[in-house]
C-alpha cells in the first residue's frame, strides 16, 4: 500500500526511507535546530505558535525545541544522543552544499581581523577544521576538537549535523522546494495545530551556486552517511516523484 512512511531496513535490505525518515506515533519529539539547515524557517514557526496558549500543549507534548541559537552552553541539550525520552528531529543538509554554506556564513559574522578564522576560503576553512579535529573518527569527537580551539558562539556552524542527530534520527532531507511539505508532514503526526504556512517557503534558501566544491568527505563523514541512509534515493528524478505521489515500501 502506499505511504509516506518507509520501512525500517533490515541489514542489508537496499529499501531506501522516505525523505521524512522512519515516522513514529511515539513522542514528543526533539527539534534539534541544525545550524546552516534553513532551521529557521521551522524554529520561528514553532516559536511562535508555541507562544499561544492554545498552542502550548502541542509544542510540550508533541514538538520540543533544542536551540543552538545560544551556542549551546548546555551541550547536552545539543546533543542528539542524551536525550531521553524524546525522539531527535532533524532538517538533514546534504553535506557538501551545507558547507559551502557554513563557509559563507563564517565569512559573513567573522568581522573581527584579530579572529582566528577571519575571513576564511572555503578551502581554508577545511584545512583548519582538519588540524583541529586531527585523529577524530566521530561527530562527538569533533565537535569537542572545534570547542577546545574556537569559543565563539557561532562555532556551533561548524559541527557535524550528526552530533545532533543521536542514534534514531526521524529525518527530513533538506530540499528548498519541498521543504516545508516535508517539514508539515511530521507536524501533521505530532503537533498539527503548528503547521507552517505556505508562505513560509519563501524564507527557504535555494542552493549555493554551482562552484568549486571542496572535498569535506573525511570531516563530515557521518553525516554523509546519515544522507546516504534517508536522502541519496531523492537525488535521481524516480526517487523523489516515488515520495511525491506516496509509493513508498
């Protein structure tokens, strides 16, 4: 039958999930806001409607929010894997394009001469993330290497999306066309009173222009293997009109 909602693989099992990742009727879940994921577009929305009091049940019960506005402080709070008893909801960026992003970003909020990644090339950028997260294998790894060399609050962009992730993730894959279908389908399921208008989609950021991309694979290796497992299906044309028109497994 068809579905928005793909089966959970078995090792081995080729099935690919659907953009929206496993949903589950299990709550509340998690909002973790992934910097450089048009993140905002959901969090404002979220904010806002969590600000009614009609609303306020849905957003405790049904949709937490975990910020990073703050430069997550609490890192915990940030951290997908230290929840307990709420579900990590991801916006899931396709690596390569998040960093030409990040890059951007760094470029943009970095107006200090004296800052030690002021005004950095996207290929500089790299090679700084590389020495000081030189011998980590993982996310969490990482980000600790990022937090001992770097303590301003927008190091937070910096981070493999993976850290907030945790182990289960139900996951949206980041399109800008159909982000907010995506995103209103999980708030259909866990808090329906807090879908965001069409016209949100208008906040949405296309893509980067097409440019000389830099090779990031060994710095953000989990989360190309976290778009691998819920995204890479939607890159061909079949894949994407297969969730579109709900033919899911």
């Amino acid at each position: 039958r068809g579905s928005l909602v793909a089966r959970r693989p078995t090792r081995g099992d080729p099935t690919p999930r659907s953009p929206l990742g496993p949903v589950s009727s299990k709550g509340p879940l998690a909002y973790m806001r992934i910097p450089k994921s048009a993140s905002t577009v959901l969090w404002l929305n979220l904010i806002g409607c969590c600000r009614k009091s009609s609303d306020a049940r849905c957003c405790r019960n049904g949709v937490r929010i975990h910020d990073h506005r703050d430069g997550c402080r609490d890192l915990q709070r940030c951290n997908g894997t230290a929840l307990v008893g709420e579900r990590p909801f991801i916006i899931l960026r396709e690596p390569t394009a998040r960093f030409r992003s990040v890059a951007s970003h760094m470029r943009r909020v970095v107006v200090d001469a004296a800052d030690p990644l002021y005004q950095m090339s996207d290929a500089a950028l790299a090679t700084w993330l590389r020495f000081a997260t030189v011998g980590c294998r993982d996310a969490h790894c990482r980000v600790a290497a990022v937090n001992e060399r770097y303590a301003a609050t927008h190091r937070v962009v910096l981070w493999p999306q993976a850290f907030w992730a945790g182990r289960d993730p139900l996951v949206v894959c980041f399109d800008p066309n159909n982000l907010v279908a995506r995103v209103n389908a999980v708030l259909k399921e866990h808090c329906a009173s807090c879908l965001i208008k069409s016209g949100a989609a208008e906040n949405v950021p296309a893509s980067e222009a097409p440019g000389a991309d830099v090779d990031v694979t060994d710095l953000y290796a989990d989360d190309y293997a976290l778009w691998a497992r819920h995204c890479a299906p939607l890159n061909d044309g079949v894949g994407h009109e297969r969730w579109r028109m709900g033919r899911w497994a």
